[in-house]
C-alpha cells in the first residue's frame, strides 16, 4: 500500500495519542489530501531535518489518523491524531510534494504472558520511584500487545534507543528489553545520586 510519510524527531508507538502542528507546505498539503478521512504513517528521523528536510527515516513507522485539523491564528494546523498499527517502508515512490512510500504491514510476531508485562511494569515502576516520578505510572492495558507499546513508550533514551523497541518482533521481546533499559536506567540514577552523596551503594550498571 502507498501512503504518505511524516518524518519525526520522535518515535510513536501504536495506541500513543500525538500532537502535531503543521506549518511546512508540504505537509499542509498532506493533510489537506489526507484528512480526515485516511491514514499516513508517522516514522522517526534516522538523520536529517525535520524542518525544510531532507530527512532519512528509519524503515519502520506507525499509521495514525485523525478529525479534520484546527486552524491556528498563524495558518498553522493543529492535529490530534490516534496512533494504529506498525508498518515497514518498502520504498520511496515520490517526494513531490511530500513523502510518500510503498509500505507493507509489520504486525507482532510471538506472544508475551503475565509474567512478561508484570516484570516490565515492575522495571518502571522502579525507574520512576527512583526519578521521583511515581505518579506518572502509565494505565497499563490488559493486552500484552497493548502493553508492550505503552511500557515502551514510557522508556528513556535517544529516538534509535525508542525505535529499537517498535522494530522488536513481538511483544515478549519488547518486554524484555523495555525492562532491561528500565532497570539498568533506575541503577543509573541511583548510582549517581549515591556517588554525589559519597555514598557507596554496591550499584553495577551491568
């Protein structure tokens, strides 16, 4: 299927809700071809700008849609969009005058249990506490799909950090790695609040 392409400096993961205001003409045009009702894929910058572009995007990106924009006093566009379903970029097909490529669907493969969205939960749970973020604490769906996105969503790091978790296969192994960077982010904190402290806690970042 061909879509058009809007390049982030942000990786979205499916179910997020995203804001967007649109000012750049090619993605004005976008949406006035698009919206309200039909879909284009969100995918995060790999290198590039996202202003004025060219911008190299990562080859797996996130369908989202949305009612018909507001109209900001400046002429800018104001979307509030809903975030659906993975798909990986095939290949370019046109850029004038925005993006578009030809891109194929990239569900999840393999499952995750309980125990799998428990232990994540729990990672961030402990990255939070040890942030002073405790009230933050996402609502964490029953679907361990579902699950799986909203845990990753909630993980710190660099865009390509966040990407590698949506590119993740399936849900089990998007668990698994959103509770390892967790973890290893909470020893993070702690080590360097002791260290400023002079305290010695025993903490291994390993």
């Amino acid at each position: 299927m061909e879509l058009p392409v809007f390049a982030l400096h942000q990786v979205v993961f499916p179910g997020a809700p995203l804001s967007l205001r649109v000012f750049e003409p090619r993605y004005r045009r976008l949406v006035d071809d698009v919206m309200p009702d039909g879909r284009f894929v969100v995918a995060a910058i790999r290198q590039g700008r996202e202003v004025a572009g060219p911008a190299e995007v990562f080859r797996v990106g996130v369908t989202v849609s949305g009612p018909a924009p507001d109209v900001l006093p400046d002429g800018s566009l104001l979307l509030e969009l809903a975030s659906h379903d993975r798909v990986a970029l095939i290949e370019p097909v046109d850029h004038d005058p925005y993006p578009r490529w030809r891109t194929e669907p990239y569900p999840d493969e393999g499952g995750a249990g309980t125990d799998d969205v428990e232990a994540a939960a729990a990672a961030l749970a402990l990255y939070l506490a040890s942030i002073g973020e405790v009230d933050a604490r996402p609502a964490i769906p029953s679907d361990p799909v579902a699950a799986s996105h909203v845990l990753a969503a909630a993980v710190p790091g660099l865009p390509s950090v966040r990407q590698a978790l949506l590119e993740r296969p399936g849900a089990g192994a998007r668990l698994t790695q959103a509770a390892t960077i967790l973890r290893r982010e909470a020893a993070l904190v702690r080590a360097t609040r002791a260290g400023a402290a002079g305290a010695d806690l025993g903490v291994s970042l390993n």
